[in-house]
C-alpha cells in the first residue's frame, strides 16, 4: 500500500491526529500492513512538507501537531510506490554500484562467510 492510499483514507477519515493516534487508526484500519512508527513519521512529514498535500495543523503544545488531511493531488501517486517487499530486511548496497564485479563478488562473499561465521565465534574475518 502507497502512501497515497494512506492520505486518501485519511481524507474520508476527517479526523485531526497526532503521531501515535495516525499509528493506532492506521494500524486498526490495515491490520496487514507494514506501519511503523518510522513510516508515519515519512508521511507526517510529507504531509505537512509536500506541496501535493493540503493538510491543515493544529499545534497542541510547542512540539504536538495534530494533522488533518485535506486534499492530495495525483501527482503525488509518482513519488509515493509502495516499497519492495525484500527491500524491508535488505541493507542498503549502494557503494557497490561503483566497483568492478569482481570487487562486488569478493565483498558479497566476505559477507556471506560473515553471517554463516558469526554465530560460531561472535567474530567477523576480513
């Protein structure tokens, strides 16, 4: 599910929320879905930083927003895919993108003897 969807229920809902009441309402109405507290807080910020999202705040105290969501343009469904499901438990690999392949295949397999090592010794080899 996008976060797209996500503001779009939000909308029907109407309703002003802080941070931990978006994760309770969210989590009840998509009991399937992967929402953690890290992932309302991207929307949170989307919703009040995006210039495809309308959403009025009410500050209950200095650092409390309560957020309710007005209006979000489609163009918005561009920026907000729904992740890969393998890339939840995948470390990010970006700095091997720029290596030969035969570099990336020496370090992929320093990491996979790392991982079949470590519950053995608690030890990594180099």
């Amino acid at each position: 599910m996008t976060n797209y969807e996500l503001l779009q229920y939000l909308i029907a809902d109407g309703g002003f929320y802080i941070r931990d009441e978006h994760i309770t309402l969210l989590r009840k109405a998509f009991p399937n879905e992967n929402i953690t507290p890290s992932r309302i807080s991207a929307l949170r910020c989307s919703i009040t930083q995006s210039k495809y999202v309308t959403a009025e705040i009410v500050y209950i105290r200095s650092n409390i927003r309560a957020l309710k969501v007005l209006a979000v343009d489609p163009q918005y469904q561009t920026y907000a895919r729904a992740r890969p499901k393998e890339s939840f438990q995948k470390i990010t690999d970006s700095y091997l993108r720029s290596e030969p392949p035969e570099v990336v295949r020496h370090i992929l397999l320093v990491q996979q003897f790392n991982k079949l090592l470590a519950p053995v010794t608690h030890q990594r080899a180099y």
